[in-house]
C-alpha cells in the first residue's frame, strides 16, 4: 500500500469497451462524417471532456450530439431532454438500448460519453481517455481548419505524464474522497487531492497553460474537474479545505480556460448540481439541489493574458 491508500478506497470501475474509431478502420470503424453519435451528458465532467474537444476541433458538422439529461437510474442515463423522451437520430429513450444492441446483459456500467455507430444502432466505445485522444489524432481530416493540436507528438510523454496525476489525484481524487468507505480512506484521498492541487498552482504560476503557451488535452482534463469544484465537490464530496475561488492560481487559470470559446459555453451548472446531489442519495438523501454559488464570477477578467 502506498501512503495514499487506506482501507475503504472508493475503486473506478475502469472496464471498457476498448473499440476505437480510427483513420485506418482498424477495428472495424474508420472515421467517417455523419456516421457516429456522440452521447453524453452535461453534468458528467468524463462526458464533459468529449463535448469540449468536439467543438475545439470543430467536429459539430461531422459528428453529432445527443445530449442525455442531468440525472439517471440504475438502468441507463436517459434522453428526458428530447421531444418524447426519445433521441431524434438513434430513437432510443435509454443510452441502455445501444449498449444491448450490441452486448446483450452487458453488465458493466451504462457511461457517458458512449460513441454509437448510427447505421446500426449499436455503441462503438464508451472508453472516455481514447475517445478524446482520437478525435485529437484520428479525425484529423476532419478538423476545422486552425484547428488546435491538444496532443502535439513533441509533447505527449509530457501530457500522458500530468494526465496520469491529475487523474489519479485529481479527477478521480475528488470521487475518491466523496465515495470513500471509511474515515481513514476519505483523510487519504483529501490529502492527495490538495497536494496536486497546490503543486498545480505552482506549476500554473509560471505559465498560462499546463504545457506552456497552448491549450492541451491536459487542460481540457483538468477543466471539467475545476468547473465542478465549488458547485458539487466542495460541499458535496468534503472537498472542504478550500474552494476554488480561494486558490488564486487556479481560480484565474480555471476562469480563462472557461472564457475560451468551447469551454464555458459547454457548461451547465444546473445539470452540473442536478446530477450529483439528485441521483447520489445514500450521500444527500433529501435529493435538495444548492441554489448557489452564483455563476457569474467565471466571467471576471483572469488577467492570464501576461503569461
């Protein structure tokens, strides 16, 4: 065991469906326009992840999105945000149903973000790390033009290096600290978290991205977690020692990110705070929804620009 881990670890489940849609086809799906749909939800920073690199890239035209609503049962998330609670493109009221389709009792977890393959009916992946990375490096033909590279070749040891940390401590940091089992293993995962924490805003002071001058896969990463912070993870998870709005690196780094096209305007805080504190309720059991924090401080200058 390392000095992190404790008894009543909250444990990832982290089987998925390792197809990949590629240039080449490899596994039996190339890239093609109009083919593909990307299902997600908004309040999910996994899901969270795909809707920004999408529209980064500018792949709004050739993939497109359905969009499930803020919370789910244990069955399936669900498109209650349709007309008649049916995606318009698939038909299907249940995420549940693509998955079926393809593995019948699949009996693993019913995730966002799900690519489902729209000449059949049947989900591709649900693998949410390779999906980005390939519409990175695999849909490059389809690309907008000046489009951003968020996985340039001269850096991916780097980013694949502070995407390995920021998951573990971060991303799924703050899971592990919500979830944890014991008092032992929550004290764990809140140490871990606000070490990376203040070690990112160290790393953060000296430069305006996490790899230097351009926006990378591993700020796209860091962001969904950060934009959650003070609305779910803060109260509802015992993120507690302090909000984002009180670490000034990362507030101004989080703020500039959310003010870049693709970033903010992806954001829904609603069915950010409907999600969490309506569908975990061994965690709130009253299902009551925060009214606050008040969103429009993401809109105050960041003053990043200097950097």
């Amino acid at each position: 065991m390392s000095a992190y881990q404790a008894e009543g670890e909250y444990k990832r489940d982290a089987q998925y469906i390792s197809d990949r849609i590629t240039a080449d086809g490899r596994d039996g799906y190339p890239v093609e326009p109009g083919r593909y749909r990307l299902v997600v939800s908004r309040a999910c920073p996994w899901a969270s992840r795909a809707i920004i690199v999408r529209r980064l890239l500018g792949l709004q035209d050739v993939l497109s999105m359905g969009v499930c609503g803020p919370t789910h049962d244990q069955r399936s998330w669900t498109f209650d945000l349709d007309p008649g609670g049916r995606d318009p493109v698939l038909g299907i009221e249940r995420l549940q149903e693509a998955y079926f389709k393809r593995f019948p009792g699949y009996d693993r977890g019913i995730t966002v973000p799900a690519i489902v393959d729209t000449t059949t009916g049947e989900v591709v992946t649900n693998d949410y790390a390779q999906i980005t990375l390939d519409l990175s490096t695999q849909w490059t033909a389809l690309h907008r033009a000046g489009a951003p590279q968020l996985y340039p070749e001269a850096l991916r040891d780097e980013i694949d290096e502070v995407n390995e940390v920021i998951f573990e401590d971060v991303n799924n940091g703050v899971y592990r600290a919500g979830f944890a089992g014991s008092q032992e293993a929550y004290e764990a995962a809140y140490v871990r978290l606000f070490d990376r924490l203040d070690w990112l805003e160290r790393r953060l002071s000296t430069r305006r991205y996490l790899m230097g001058g351009t926006i990378t896969e591993a700020d796209v990463r860091l962001f969904t977690t950060l934009v959650r912070f003070d609305a779910v993870y803060h109260g509802h998870f015992k993120c507690n020692r302090s909000k984002l709005t009180e670490m000034p690196v990362l507030w101004a780094y989080a703020r500039d990110l959310f003010q870049t096209p693709g970033f903010g305007d992806t954001v829904n805080f609603e069915h950010i705070k409907r999600h969490y504190y309506v569908v975990h309720r061994d965690i709130n059991p009253s299902g009551i929804v925060p009214a606050g924090p008040d969103p429009s401080a993401w809109s105050q200058p960041h003053g990043r620009d200097a950097l």
